[in-house]
C-alpha cells in the first residue's frame, strides 16, 4: 500500500483545515497569564497566555486592539476571546484574539508587587541611598551571562565610547532557578574585592519568567548594599524589574546601561578641544591687553623724560613754599593786628595813664587804700606817682 507525501506546506494547510472545521476552536475563551507582552510599530500585539501547566502564543491584530479599553501588561491574568488556527507558513498554531478583558492579576505579578511594596517600606528605593555615577570609571565590571548578546553588545558600546576603561567580564547565570544567587553572589564579591569603580548587571529582554532573576530579593538586597554604584541594565525599555528600582541607575536595555556608565570620547575630545580654543583667545586677549598695558607705560614722560619728574616735583614745592608763605604772612599780620588791639585796650586800661593825668595811688600794709577807712593815724603809706614814689605818715592830728 503506498501512502501519500506531503509537502510542508500541505500538512500545514491541512492541519490548518481540521482546525478551522472544529466548532470549538473557532471561538472560545480562554483565561491565563499575559507573558512577553510586545506592541509592535504596525499596531499588531503579540503576546502569550500561560498558566502553571502550559502556555499558547496569541495575537491580536491592529484593528481588534483598537477596542481594548484598558493597557495590557505583563503578568496581568485576562480572559481572551477568539480562535485557534495554524499560521501555515510557520506551522504552529495560535490564538487569533478578538478581544481581551482583564481579570486580575497572576501569580508572578502578584509576588512582584508583594517584594516591591516590601522593599520600598524598607527604604530601598529611598533617592538618599543612591550613590553618584562616577564620571569617568576607570575600571567597570559586567555581572551578566558570557555567552549572551547583551555583554557582547555592552562590550562594544562601552569600546566604542572610551576605550580607556578596564572592563571585566564576571560570568554568571541570567536565567533559571540558580541565577539569583549566582548574581548576588558575583556583586557582593566585585564589591568586597574592590575590583571596579562601577558594576553593571543586566541581561537582554525575554518574558516575565525570563526576567525573574531580576525580581528576586537576594539580588534587590546585594545590590542595596554594594559600596560600588550599580546599574541595572535588564530587558527592553518596558520591562521593569525590582533591581531597576534598587539600584543606583536604571537603563533601559543593556547598551544604554553602557551608555549611561562611560562618557563619549568624542565629545570629550570636542570639549577639550573647545576649552584649548578659549584658552588661547582668553590668553591672546591677555597678552594684548598687557601690551597695550606696557604701551602706555613706554608713552610715559617720566620714563622718556626722567628730569621731568624731578622738575615737576621742584615746581610743587615752590609752589607748596609760596603758599605756605602766603598763609604764615596772612596769618601773622591778623595776630599783629588782634594784638595792637589788645595792647590799646590795655593801654587804655594802664593805672599810669592815670597817674600821667595828676593822680596818685596810696598803698598801706594792709594794700591800695581805696577809702579814709583803709587808714589809721601814723599808718605808714606810699604814694605812687607818675614819676616816683612818695613815703608819708598818717597825722594823728587830723
């Protein structure tokens, strides 16, 4: 009996067939976990629905997804409407989703959520106890799988944007049960060994499970406690995971975590370059300003006339004398006048005036006689007159 060949394209079309025939198939619910969540430019979303035993790939086209109402994202539990068929050029089948509605969240979303409330109520996410980049690492360590693209492509960027630094590869596993503590453990001993200035520690995107290494609070813990700044590079841009939130700076692929370790050697060469040029402006524009500087001091009279400085000092100090003389002649002459007067006043005032006129003046023992008081007979007195002195008694007579 001879059985017939297909081509590949036959059986796939003919699986294809069985399927759309089954009225079951060709519209169901099905309920499960959303895993590898991905929107792609032409608005088509493809994903997978999982459950503890299994899983089938979806996807939902452009216009189907337009009627969502509400933002899928990995880990959430749904209920997805539609049918199951073969794509008959990759011959595996999956579910052609209609329309989605959520319904609550699975398990690994559930115990993301658990240990990030956990550890943010610890202070672990606190801003306070995030160390500062450092600028210009000298030495960066790359806690990663070796064999995967993600360290090949951190290789190279951090090659390409400066070379200078020492990058150390720290081999470990990114995914499975053993990862988590083959990833704390190589942090804690880069950290304890002072082996680098900076660590970075991520691996390329995947699922929710494949991620999951990342959400493990071993991991969370080594990384809070690393001296040496980390960076989180894990995933694609939407995927977020608890060692993003614990450490020091989150990338959003493993080539931006390189990125964000290193500066651009361009750029520093264009900085330094564009600081020679001011540089040398700011010392031509100094060296201008002390020429002119210098010009001005040749210009000098003194310095083209010596004996003039001299000169001009002689002339001021003539000039000083005349006014001094000046303000001496003035200032004596006031005196010569304030004391003329002074002296008429006394003139004036002189006792011998009067005694120039006739009078006398009598003086006893006891001082000027001033009244017929002053005296008793036979007191002894001098008259004092304008030429001389007269010695006379008091008559008793009288």
């Amino acid at each position: 009996m001879r059985y017939p060949v297909y081509s590949v394209a036959q059986l796939n079309s003919h699986v294809k067939g069985l399927l759309d025939a089954d009225v079951t198939l060709s519209g169901l619910f099905v309920r499960g976990e959303l895993s590898n969540y991905k929107v792609y430019p032409s608005g088509h979303h493809y994903f997978s629905l999982k459950d503890p035993e299994g899983s089938v790939r979806c996807v939902m086209f452009k216009r189907e997804a337009m009627t969502l109402r509400f933002r899928p994202q990995n880990g959430m539990l749904v209920t997805v409407f539609g049918r199951v068929t073969v794509f008959p050029r990759d011959g595996q089948y999956q579910l052609y989703a209609a329309a989605m509605t959520p319904d609550g969240m699975g398990d690994l979303h559930q115990a993301f959520e658990r240990l990030k409330a956990k550890l943010e109520a610890e202070g672990l996410f606190a801003e306070e106890h995030k160390k500062p980049i450092p600028p210009f690492p000298r030495r960066i360590a790359l806690v990663t799988s070796p064999a995967g693209a993600a360290v090949r492509d951190m290789i190279r960027v951090l090659g390409a944007r400066w070379p200078m630094a020492e990058v150390y590869v720290v081999p470990c596993r990114v995914q499975g049960e053993e990862a988590p503590g083959e990833i704390a453990g190589a942090i804690a001993w880069v950290d304890r060994e002072r082996l680098a200035d900076l660590i970075i520690t991520g691996r390329g995107g995947g699922s929710m499970e494949d991620l999951w290494c990342f959400n493990d609070e071993r991991v969370a813990r080594a990384i809070y406690a690393s001296e040496t700044p980390v960076i989180s590079a894990v995933g694609h841009e939407p995927d977020v995971t608890i060692a993003d939130f614990v450490a020091d700076l989150r990338a959003a692929t493993p080539s931006n975590g390189a990125e964000l370790a290193v500066p651009d050697q361009n750029e520093q060469y264009e900085l330094l370059d564009h600081l020679g040029r001011r540089m040398g402006k700011a010392v031509e524009r100094q060296i201008g300003e002390s020429r002119a500087v210098l010009a001005r001091i040749f210009r000098n009279r003194m310095l083209q006339d010596p004996m003039s400085w001299v000169c001009d000092r002689r002339k001021l100090l003539v000039r000083q004398e005349e006014r001094l003389g000046y303000i001496m002649n003035t200032d004596l002459g006031g005196k010569r006048k304030d004391m003329a007067r002074l002296a008429a006043g006394l003139d004036a005032l002189s006792p011998l005036k009067v005694l120039g006129r006739g009078y006398s003046i009598a003086r006893s023992p006891r001082g000027i006689v001033r009244s017929v008081r002053d005296v008793e007979p036979g007191d002894s007195l001098e008259l004092r007159l304008s030429d001389g002195e007269i010695r006379c008694v008091v008559d008793p007579s009288e």
